[in-house]
C-alpha cells in the first residue's frame, strides 16, 4: 500500500493512498483524514460516495474537517469504481461502470471478475480500517451519498454486526424499480431477480432485516431524483410494516448536491458518534 | 443582470449570476451567498479568488456556509478574468492572462480595452453590492487568496475608506520582485515601474498607505511558492518601516490549498465581523 499524498487540515491530515485490490484485481486509490503523528482514532466511518464521484469529492466538498477533527473519529472515502479497465462498455455513460458501480459483486461475465465492490467495502476496506489503521472492530460506521448511499444501507443491512450505524443522504432506497438501478442490474447481474433483491434496501427490510440503531436519511424536497430514481416514500412503507426504526427527514428546497450534504453533515456525524462513542 | 442558478445551503441561498461588465467589455459571471427570502445582508465580504480560480472555487471548497449563515454578513466571488474573449497569449498559461487577471487595470494595447480587473471589483462589484444587495457603503470588507491575496491587498490599501478590513490567505505580497507578477505586469503594464508599484501591497506600504485597522494574513509554512513567489517577509519588513499593523500568522506544515483556507476560515470571517458589526 502506497501512500501518495498528505495535507494537512484541521490540524489532522488528509491522506491518499493507492493499493492492489483482491476483490477488483486493481489498483485502488481511497482517501482517509486521521489525527496527525501517532495518535490513533478510536472509531471510523465508511463514507461512500454517488455516481461520477471518486475518492476526493467528499473530501474536497463536504466541509468535513470542522466535523472530525473535534472528535477521535477518522473516515475513510474509497473510489466508486476500478478505474484502470477497459471492459465492454465500462465508459459508456455517467450512470453504468467506471464511477458507478453500485456496491455489489457482478455476476456477468463482462464484470464478474474486477466489479466485486460490495467485497471491495465489506471485506477489504473494513479490514484495512482494523488493521491498518488500529481501529476497533466495534467501532465502524457507514453512510454514503444517492448510489452509495444505497451503498451504504444495503451494506449496513447485510452485516448487522459489522457495522455500529447507518446513514445516508438522498439514497437510492428501491433500485430494482429505479431505472439507474435496473439498468446496472441488469449488466452487472442479469435478470437473476432474487440476487437483485439481495442489493436493494426495501427489499431487505420487507425480509426483515433489523438493524439495531435506527436508520438516519436526509432528502431534499428540491432533488431532480427523487420522484423516479431514489423512490423515498418505499422505504418510509417498508420500515412501517417492519421493526426497522427509520429517522427519515426531508429538507425543503434542498437539492443533490454536496450544498446539501454539507448543510447536514454534522446531524449525521453526530447521529453516527453516539453509537461509536 | 441575468440569475443563472440558486441553491439552498445553511438555510440561505448560493446564487449564480451573469451580467454585462462595463470594465471588460464582456459577460461576468460572480456567486453569492445571501440570506433566502426579503431579508437584506447588513454587510459584505468581497472574496478574490486565486490563480485558475473562478466564481465557483470557494463556494465549493472552503466550508464558508456554516460561519456565514449564522450572521448576516452576506459575501460576492467574482470570476477571475474574462472568458469569452481570443486576445493573444491569453489562454497560453496557467499564470496569464484567462484566469489570472491580477487585479489591475492593463494599459498594453493587447488588454487595455478589457482586462480592467481592478476597476470591476473596486467600482462594479462594490456598487452592486450597495445598489443591488441593498448593503451599507461602510459595512463592506475584502479579502482573497493568493493572486487575489494579492488583489484584496492592493485595492484595499488603495481605498482606505471604501473598505472596512482587509484580509488574505497565501498573497502574493510583493509581485514586482517575483516571477508571477513580473510576468504579468510586464504584459499588462509593459516596463512602467510606477505603475508596477502601484499595484504592489509591500511598495504601497513603504509609499505610507495606512489602513486604519491591522491586515490578517494567513501563511502556510509548506506553501510550495512561498519562497519564490508570495515573499511574504518582504511586507513583514515593509510594516516594521511603517504604522501598518499586521497581524501574521504562519501555519506550520499547511500548504497552498483550500484545505489550507478552510481551516483557517472562521478565523478571518471573524475577524472581519469585528469591524463590521
């Protein structure tokens, strides 16, 4: 694992790193803001980014550092996709491989062997976050943005131990009916419906999938997705036929973009610190 | 004057704007951050952004939403040259031209008629501020970075009443003795020593301007051009040699970045609400 660049910030550093990937058998770059020296944090968080983005965005624009660097909380921001490829049809569009690749382990053949990025997150990450950068197992949270944020609670659903809390802002909540989600789906795992089910968060709450804080999603009324994409009001009817407690709140005027994230940012991470703490 | 785009942050809005400039001949684009609905900003930050820098830099960077939206201090960022034009040389490189005005006002045949920088943020941009956003001529402070640390400095020591305080990140302090600025100059001003010092932070000191209230600035100890380019030692030098006060803080192990900048935000928008409030 290489370490490509430090800066400091908030009196903490931010930094980039570059590694080889089991699960894309590629080279994978994600960006982590520790304390500086040999201080060691106590807890982390699994940031996990939307569509187009990679490893900077949120680092660039969230306005994270106030945030963290009053805390022992370190974060880590992995790329959304393998980057180095040239598969069929990988780099066609914003919404279907390089930047965009949903958080699951692809079937097809096209994709099977390098988009293995629910392993990628669950398994190597993780472990990078425990051994790597000492952080205690029981002490790892998840959240993410739209794609990720799908990423982020179908993640935290499936590993209900692994991860301390979940949140998400203006997530993809029901991505077999969505057509981003149908479309990547499709490609990445064919028409093999109970492996869709297997990604999709409404579909594994309506399997009883419990996890033990409550769910926190902040959406913002103004977002151009909501309405065909991110489809919101599923999972409100999900969680209200099961045990799942969701603390959903939808932000007037508010739009997609990281304008937004930021303006909330600090509800999140405070929602995910009184777990970790 | 033409609005392009709002969006909501903090509970106040970011709107984009483009406007016909008198100075330049051309379209200008700047943003804002105002308070949403009837309610009138009761003062105004003007920031300068850097070299490649335009109207959009700091608002997605510098985490400004939180410090701003808790007062009523309202800020503009104007672009940071023209863009629509084909003079020559202009679009050669980084430090020239497109994207690196300097704040003057040129007086070479090539960019007379429309690199006048210092005449839009000084005239235009200040009586929009007044006419428009409806803000107190006395209650309107600049500040930048960099190149434009420089340009905050210079029009501000060169209006001693139009501005209330004057702050910067990384300036360039001291441009007729560092390559930047003797480039541009020389193409912007040709070979007019009295000109070049007039728009000079360190020359317009030792020539006794005197801002009532002490400068800020903020330098990161590993900005990659601090030696050759900002000099910074050079106006700590020029404010011994006069009543000037300057307050310095060098920052140990921060770089020229935005991460830089927004570390160290609160501590310039607050000092800039001292003489505004």
């Amino acid at each position: 694992m290489k370490r490509i660049k430090s800066i400091k910030h908030f009196d903490w550093e931010i930094q980039y790193f570059e590694h080889d990937s089991t699960s894309t058998k590629t080279s994978m770059k994600f960006s982590v803001f520790i304390p500086q020296g040999n201080s060691i944090p106590d807890s982390a968080l699994i940031w996990l980014s939307g569509l187009t983005c990679n490893e900077e965005n949120f680092i660039s624009k969230s306005g994270f550092g106030s945030h963290l660097a009053a805390t022992k909380t370190m974060i880590i921001c992995p790329d959304t996709s393998p980057r180095w490829l040239d598969l069929s049809w990988e780099h066609e569009s914003y919404d279907f491989g390089s930047g965009a690749w949903f958080y699951l382990n692809a079937t097809t053949s096209n994709y099977a062997l390098n988009y293995n990025m629910y392993d990628y997150i669950n398994t190597e990450i993780y472990t990078l976050l425990v051994k790597y950068f000492k952080v205690p197992e029981s002490k790892i949270s998840i959240f993410g943005h739209s794609m990720w944020g799908h990423g982020a609670l179908t993640i935290g659903l499936k590993n209900l131990e692994k991860y301390q809390s979940i949140s998400a802002f203006s997530p993809i909540v029901n991505p077999v009916k969505a057509p981003w989600g149908k479309k990547a789906f499709t490609w990445y795992l064919w028409e093999d419906e109970w492996t869709w089910k297997n990604y999709d968060a409404v579909e594994l709450i309506n399997a009883w999938k419990k996890h033990k804080n409550p769910i926190l999603i902040d959406q913002g009324s103004a977002d151009d997705f909501l309405e065909q994409e991110l489809l919101t009001e599923n999972i409100v009817e999900a969680t209200h036929n099961s045990d799942q407690i969701l603390e959903l709140h939808y932000r007037e005027w508010y739009d997609h973009s990281y304008y937004f994230i930021s303006t909330f940012l600090w509800t999140h991470i405070s929602f995910h610190l009184q777990y970790l703490k």
